[in-house]
C-alpha cells in the first residue's frame, strides 16, 4: 500500500464519519433505523454541486445542503410520527421521493463541477495551507471539518435538548411523563441527522468534483457498518465518546472495503463488498439483522 | 380535586368480543386524599388509572383537574401537571442515562428544554440530600448509569423524580408489584412518607390489600367496572383485613 492511498482512505473516513454521525444520532439514540440516508446524502451532493455551478461560495453551498438535508429529515419524521407510519416504511418513501427531488434539484442525473470551480479544499480557509497537494488539502479541511462537527454534537447532547433527544430512544415513556410531546423530540433528531448527512454529500460533492443521482446507493449500510464497528469496538471503554467511536468506525470500515479493493476486484464490486463487510461486521459483533430492525 | 365524570369505555366495540368496561362511572377525589384501588384483573382499577392520564380514549364521559376538563389533552399535556410511577422500574427512569442525568431531566420538566446546560452542578448537593433521604445509599452513585442498579432502587429513583417538581397529581400504577417482598415494603414506606411531605393527592392501584388497608386514607374496590366499596378517613380505619379480603373473595369468584 502506497502512502497516496493510505491518505485518500483516511480521508474519506473523515468525510464519511459525517454520514456515520447522522446515523449514530437515528440509529443508536434515536432507536430509529432511518432509511431516508440513501437519499438525503446525494440531496446534500446535488444542492452543493448546483450552487458551486453557479459560483455560490463552498461554504455557503454546504449550509445550503445541510438546510435541506433538514427539510428530508423533517419530511421523514412528520410521515412517521403525524401520519403514524412504521420508521422503516417511513425512510423508505422519503428516499424514494428524494430519488426524482435530487435530479430535480441537480437537473441532470449527472452534474460535473469544472476544474477552476472554487471548494472548500482550494478556497477560504484552505487558501492558508499555501501551496500543498490537493490530497493533503483534502485531508487537513476534512480533518479540521469532521473535529468541529464532532465537538459540537458532544456539546449539543449534553445541553438539555440533548439530554431530552438521548432519553427519547432510551424511555419515551419517560418523556411524556416529563410533559413532552416524544414526536417533536424524534422530528427533531431525524431533522439533525439527516442534515449531517446531506452535508456528508456536500463535502463528497467537492471532493469528487461531481453530483451522481445513484451516489447515495448503500450509505445507509455505511453508517449502519460504521456505528455498529466503533460502538462494539469501544463498548468495554465507557470513557470514549459515542462520537469518537463511530470516527474511528468510519476509518476503519472505509480501510477496510479500501483493502479488499486492493484484492484486485473490479471497480463496480465496490458495493457488493460494502454489503458483504457489513454482513461480516454484523456476525462477529453478535447483532444480527432481525435486531437492526426491530431493536 | 380530580373528578371522573359520567365514563363510558367499550373495548372491542362492534366485535364478538366487545366488553362494555364502565357505563356512566364517576368518581371524585378530594385535594391531599392519598386514594388506594384494589379489584381483581380485569375489574377497570388500570384502565381508570390510563383514562385520567389520556392513555387510552374514551367513549363518552370527562376528566376533570380542579374543576378543569383535560379531556382534550394529550397524554403529555396532562403529565404537566401529574406525576406516574410504573409497574416496571424500567419505565420511571433512562436506563443508559446516568443518575444525575436522570434526575436532571426530572427537575427540567415544566421548564423549556433548550441548549443550556444539561447538568446544572448547582444541584447536584440537593440531588445528594434527596437521594440520602431514600436511604439507600444512591447518593454516592450519580454518575452511575442508570441500568445498572437493582429494580428496587430504580423505582426508589423513579418516585423521586415522579415528585421532584410540583404535583396536582400522582398517580401510583402497582408500582410495587415487580419488586420482591421487602423491596416492595420498603418502596411503599418511601411512598408514603414522599406522598405525606409533598402533600400530595394521589392514587395507587395495587393488588397488595395490606398496602391498601395500611397505607392511604381511603380505599375503592373496584370489581367489573363499578366500585363495590369505598371507605374514607375514620369509616377505613375501623375497615379491618378481613372485611377487606371477605370482600375481594366475593368478588374475585364472580
């Protein structure tokens, strides 16, 4: 293995821990297995892409992609706790719907962004790292990026609304015995989780220089693998952080499907691999499928 | 103070198995009445307990606090204003959440719960004191995850935060009936002596007749959707076991 690709595999980790934070926040405290993910992550991609098209600042264009990446999230909790429909059922139609929404939004179902567009890894803060490889850019704003994400959300869940939003998935009956509507509280989650998503898509977005209709394809199996590897990792180790562990999670698994690559399987194997790792992680971790379900 | 008024509730309506649970059954409880409910399985005492927290819908009839109809309330409104220990010691507290965490949410409840602090650590000395008033040393273990204490202290810690901010209202469901003899003695001596400080009207359903004929200051039995005797103050003194259980048996092989 070359340095190159040890680089580019840690810094998609970085990136794709975004993915795997929203997931943390639905799937472990929330207790809900939120499908809205697949399609969530390519919104955030095809907002980003569309407004750097157009000229948008980077950074704007990535507050564009988290606002609706929200809006999904919402749509999902509203299906679910309104209109009573099962979580899963729930995820499914708004990745469904989000499916046409994001070519509606991106306009084509592929939408390159031009070598002189500005991004967060050329432009604004990245500008103070001078003259370095565009790989390291990635990695240094990833890195910076990914860090601040995290230490927000810690401090988030240790504010009231947090501590609310974690008793939810671990007593909801406790919840309305404290006079609050559990629906809100749920909503609200759904709605942070998939902002972190769609903002996930965004930073893809830049790096890869494109939006892909089909680039949301198996991210829910990438957070779910992620969540699943850090927290039964860490789970003998009460200090580490959730956040922290679904970080290291994420580098892992990204390491992990990078090295099987390696093998010499053909490019398009590449989600065959995510599923079958995934299937791997849930056997050695002792939760199987029917528990990711109905857990 | 609570007032139950003209209930009707159909379980199962327009099936071969409807049963018809209360037919216009009204009941009143006065303000600071500590109210204990017996009656065998089946008998209505849960379902009162769930129609005046909205739990479950009715079919005709109103619930009324201080003179104020909830009906239109959601469940969670109600609990604003009402406080309710489970069977299952699981229910009253977050079990991945630690003691303080849990008794920090408890003590929000009314107020918004928006980015401040969770924890306020000017608390904690007060959380402390009332946990030593258990009396089972808890008051060391704050930073304990909930979980992983016994289902007796858990529901020790349940009540606590039931009743840590101020009541119109506590509701006990069979909160003892999950705990082993002596826990359950203990957890109902906490709850009296909580209920008497607190001055608290409350209402206790329990399948534990000495609770009933001990504890409270007056006792329904209910059987099949109707109260069959409903003794208060100097009338429930005089009421010994075993007129109590004369009756339970009576009903019981109905």
């Amino acid at each position: 293995m070359n340095l190159d690709l040890i680089v580019s595999t840690i810094t998609q980790g970085l990136i794709y821990a975004l993915v795997a934070f929203g997931v943390y926040i639905t799937y472990t405290i929330l207790d809900f297995p939120d499908l809205s993910v697949d399609g969530s992550f390519p919104l955030g991609a095809a907002v980003t892409a569309v407004l750097l098209v157009q000229g948008v600042n980077p950074w704007a264009a990535l507050a564009a992609a988290i606002a609706a990446g929200i809006l999904a999230g919402l749509a999902t909790g509203v299906i679910h706790v309104v209109f009573h429909v099962r979580n899963l059922l729930a995820g499914i139609i708004t990745q469904t719907a989000l499916f046409s929404i994001n070519l509606m939004v991106a306009g084509a179902s592929n939408v390159p962004i031009g070598r002189g567009t500005d991004t967060i890894f050329t432009s604004g803060p990245a500008a103070l790292l001078g003259d370095a490889s565009l790989s390291t850019r990635r990695l240094v704003v990833s890195l910076v990026l990914v860090v601040v994400v995290k230490l927000v959300l810690d401090a988030y869940f240790r504010t009231k609304s947090g501590l609310l939003l974690r008793a939810v998935g671990d007593n909801s009956t406790l919840v309305t015995a404290l006079g609050k509507n559990m629906g809100n509280v749920k909503i609200l989650g759904l709605a942070l989780s998939n902002g972190l998503v769609a903002l996930a898509g965004g930073v893809v977005c830049q790096a890869d220089k494109s939006f892909t209709a089909t680039m949301g394809t198996g991210q829910v199996v990438f957070g779910l693998a992620s969540v699943i590897i850090g927290i039964s990792l860490f789970r003998k180790l009460s200090f580490v952080k959730g956040t922290t562990a679904v970080l290291v999670g994420s580098i892992l698994y990204k390491a992990c499907i990078q090295a099987a690559m390696q093998l010499g399987f053909d490019p398009f194997m590449l989600k065959f691999i995510t599923a079958a790792l995934f299937l791997l992680v849930l056997i050695v971790s002792g939760r199987k499928g029917e528990e990711i379900i109905h857990a | 103070m609570l007032e139950v008024r003209d209930i009707t509730k159909t379980y199962n309506a327009g099936t071969v198995t409807e049963t018809r649970l209360f037919e216009h059954f009204s009941l009143s409880v006065e303000e600071g009445q500590f109210v204990s409910i017996v009656g065998s399985n089946g008998s209505g005492k849960t379902s009162l307990l769930n129609i005046i927290c909205g739990s479950i819908p009715v079919d005709g009839g109103d619930v009324l606090v201080a003179g104020e109809s909830i009906s239109r309330l959601k469940d969670y409104q109600r609990y604003a204003t009402m406080g309710r220990v489970y069977q299952n010691p699981a229910l009253g507290t977050c079990p991945n959440l630690t003691m303080l965490e849990n008794l920090s949410l408890a003590d929000n409840k009314g107020k918004s719960f928006g980015l401040g602090r969770g924890v306020n650590k000017k608390r904690i000395d007060f959380y402390r004191s009332e946990l030593a008033g258990l009396g089972l040393g808890l008051e060391d273990k704050l930073h304990i995850k909930m979980g992983s204490l016994s289902g007796g202290q858990r529901q020790a810690v349940a009540l606590l935060m039931a009743t840590m901010t101020p009541l119109k209202f506590l509701i006990l469901d069979e909160h003892t009936a999950a705990l082993d003899p002596k826990t359950a003695d203990i957890i109902m001596e906490l709850t009296d002596r909580v209920v008497r400080e607190k001055q608290l009207t409350a209402m206790m359903v329990t399948h534990n007749l000495r609770y009933a004929v001990e504890y409270g200051d007056r006792i329904l039995m209910m059987s099949q959707g109707h109260v069959v005797m409903d003794k208060a103050g100097e009338e429930k003194r005089n009421t010994s076991m075993d007129d109590i259980l004369a009756l339970f048996n009576q009903i019981s092989l109905q």
